[in-house]
C-alpha cells in the first residue's frame, strides 16, 4: 500500500479516515502520515520517507520506538498465550516496580488512561458520597461522559468546548475553572462546601500545549480540597515515569494517581495508585465496580516491564540533556526568525507555541496563532520531522534522539519558522 492508498481506504472506513481524531491532520492541513514501520528516533510512511517522529506516539514512546528489549518481551509473553482473564506473574512485577518507584500502596492496572480516570473518579465519589467533580479548563483526561468539558487534546484541536453526546446531568456534575487561579478555586470551595468529591487535574497540563504550574496554585490545589473533605486526583497520564522514575513530584499530597502511557510500554495501558483505603473500595474488595477482559494483559505488562528496567536514573538526566539541546536550539531559532513564538519544556516533554509568551491557562493558549502553527507543521514535515499536528499537543523526546537528530530538528525549525512567519 501506498500513503495515497492508505489514505483513501481510511477514508471510506473510518469517520474523519481516522482512529482518533488528533491523527487527521484536521489542524494542520495537507494529508495525514501512515507511519508503517518506527525505529529508534524515526518512524517511516508508506512511501519509504524518514522522519524524525516527536509525536513519540503521544507519549508512551520514551525509549524511542521498536526498542529490542521491549519487543522481545512481549514476543516472550505472547508465545506464552496472549490472555487468560486469571491473575499472572507479570502484573505483579510490574505493580511491584511500580510501587517501589512512586510509593503507591495499591494499584489497579485498566486498558487506558480513560478508564483510569473514570473510575478514579468513581473511586473518590464513593469515599465521600459526593457526586461534583472539578477539572481545569484545557485538561484532558480521556473521554468518558463527566471529563469531556471544556477538554484539551483534539477537543482543542478541534476547537470544540464540549462534545455532543454528554447529556447535560452529567455534564452538570462538573465544574470547570480556570488553570493557574488560585482564587477560583477557593471561591469554588466557598461557594459549595461539602458537595465536591474530587478536583482532577493533570500535573503538569499537557493537552494544550504545555502549561506551566504556578506554586500558589500547585499549594492551593493540595491544601483547599482537602479541607473541605474533597479528594486530589494527580493525572500522571502523561507526566509519570515521564519526568522522572516515578511520579512527576508536582503534586506530593495528591490522594489518587492515575498513571498510563509508558508504564504500558507501547502498549494499551491504564493505571489507579493510591492508599489501601481508597483502592479498597474497588470490587471485589469494595462496592465500586470496575473490571477488563483485557486487564493487566501479559504482553502489556511485559512490554512495561521491560521499559521500566531500561528508565534507570542515568536515563533521565540523558533524557534531559537531549531536550534542553532541543530547547535551546528551538529558542536561537525564534530569536534569530524573529517570530512572535515561545518555548515551554518540561525534562523531555516541550511545546512551541506561536505567541511570544508562554501560555499560564487555556484562555491565553487558545490566542496561539494555530495557522502559523499549520504552516510549522507543514515545513517541518517537508524537512522529514514529524510534530505533533496541533499547536495544542506536546513533542516528546526519546532516549533514542541523539544530537545529530536533534541538530537536524533544530536547522529544519530555522527554516520552518520563517515559512510559518514570512516577515
Ligand atoms: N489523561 C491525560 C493527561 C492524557 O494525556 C490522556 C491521553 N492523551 C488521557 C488521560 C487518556 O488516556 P487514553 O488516551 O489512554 O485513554
């Protein structure tokens, strides 16, 4: 098959010709890249182009992509029978690796960060027999019914608020506010003592881009649901094993953790970490149900396993020294296009955004100039370096970028940049 011939048979069998709505290159312009093959830092199309892939498969990809290591674990796991619905040794190792790197008591493995979410928030509406749920404006955590207000990811991209499909008693039980204002969460507090049973929110907010945390925020979040009987849900979706091996350490006092992408190696993954008090409640322990055919599937866990024994602590700070090159880089080249365009990074997650400042909330991050971000895309693809394709998700670096991609990345983005911005 060819990208043309991919593209047209994806576009009679799947609506927008794709899986999930980001891939389409709605945002961006010009054709979706069918990536048929990864290797290390590069991911290929159907017609045989390299490129250097930033897109890192939104996140689970830190080792770079087809790591040896990784898929001969899973190829061991799968010539061992690929499900059983009975407990197995894997889960165990991975639960035990996990535990020991984040100091999470008790876990429960699921099959995406979606489900994690959903049932965190169940989880935290039976501990306090409360039903309102407060999330930040821009974040995203999955797409179940009650988490699709005012979300980030493609519901940015696609510059849709909410999504049609939610009835509006759901969509009601929770309140959305601001990122970064301390006082509108207060006031929300003040205002509904007692009704609130959990404030979500990412730990570091990467769905529209990057936004960086203030400290007063970060010590109110950890201080005003709590004292008003509410529980903190840190969504380490993205950040966790991300920034560090661990937990990202943004949110130490949060009472629930939801973990995904790398702990699952590739491979479709969810995770709820937190006290047994809390984790108790999920059946067959407690009254809250949740439960997976495919849960903690032993070629996923293997596939964890096995990039969890390559995240030693060297890998991190190699992992930062790459993206800090890759920052700095980026930055010289805004300077010297002299583009309206700035740079967040957080260890080896960035964002380049098209507006001279960085974002501090999704009001100010929706002003980006999306279609200089469109043309960036655009130039950069056509300079073999995929980005994500929407000014509202974040680059990930790889432990298999090294310098010269990294030196590629940044002379293509002094050209790009240009193009995105003629003077
Ligand atoms: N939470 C965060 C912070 C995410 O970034 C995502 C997905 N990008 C999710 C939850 C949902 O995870 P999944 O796509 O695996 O359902």
């Amino acid at each position: 098959m060819t990208n043309e011939s991919i593209r047209e048979a994806a576009a009679g069998l799947f609506p927008g010709g794709v899986n999930s709505p980001v891939r389409s290159y709605r945002s961006v312009g010009g054709d979706p890249v069918p990536v048929v093959r990864g290797a290390g830092p590069y991911v290929f199309d159907a017609d045989g182009a390299r490129y250097i892939d930033y897109v890192g498969g939104f996140g689970p990809a830190i080792l770079g992509h087809a790591r040896p290591e990784v898929t001969r674990a899973i190829a061991e796991a799968a010539a061992e029978g690929l499900t059983f619905g009975a407990l197995g040794p894997r889960e165990v190792e991975l639960a035990a690796a996990i535990r020991e790197a984040t100091g999470l008591e008790r876990l429960r493995f699921l099959n995406s960060g979606t489900e994690a979410t959903m049932t965190a928030i169940r989880i935290a509406r039976a501990a306090t027999g409360r039903d309102l749920v407060v999330k930040f404006d821009g974040c995203y955590h999955g797409h179940s019914d009650g988490l699709l207000v005012r979300a980030g990811s493609g519901v940015a991209t696609l510059g849709m608020s909410d999504s049609a499909g939610v009835p509006q008693a759901v969509a009601g039980l929770t309140a959305v506010l601001p990122y970064n204002d301390p006082a509108a969460l207060i006031r929300w507090f003040d205002a509904h003592p007692g009704d609130t049973a959990a404030v979500i929110v990412e730990s570091i907010p990467a769905n529209v881009g990057i936004l960086a945390p203030d400290p007063e925020f970060l010590q109110v979040l950890q201080a005003v649901p709590r004292a008003h009987g509410a529980l903190l849900i840190a969504d380490e979706i993205i950040t966790g094993f991300r920034l560090a091996r661990g937990l990202s350490g943004v949110l130490p006092a949060a009472d629930l953790v939801t973990l995904g992408k790398i702990i699952g190696g590739g491979l479709p993954i969810g995770a709820i970490g937190g006290p047994a008090h809390l984790l108790g409640l999920l059946a067959p322990e407690g009254p809250v149900y949740q439960a997976g055919t495919f849960s903690a599937n032993p070629a996923v866990m293997a596939a964890g396993l096995a990039t969890l024994q390559l995240l030693t602590p060297g890998a991190y700070q190699r992992l930062e020294q790459v993206a800090r090159h890759l920052e700095n880089g980026l930055r010289t080249a805004i300077r010297r296009a002299e583009v309206p365009a700035s740079v967040v990074r957080y260890g080896s997650m960035l964002s380049l955004f098209f507006r001279p400042e960085p974002p501090r909330d999704y009001a100010q991050a929706r002003e980006a100039d999306t279609a200089a971000f469109a043309r960036f895309h655009r130039a950069m693809r056509a300079r073999g370096v995929l980005i994500p394709p929407s000014q509202f998700e974040t680059w990930f670096v790889s432990l298999a970028h090294n310098e010269p991609e990294i030196d590629a990345t940044v002379r293509a983005a002094a050209e790009a940049l240009r193009e995105a911005c003629p003077a």
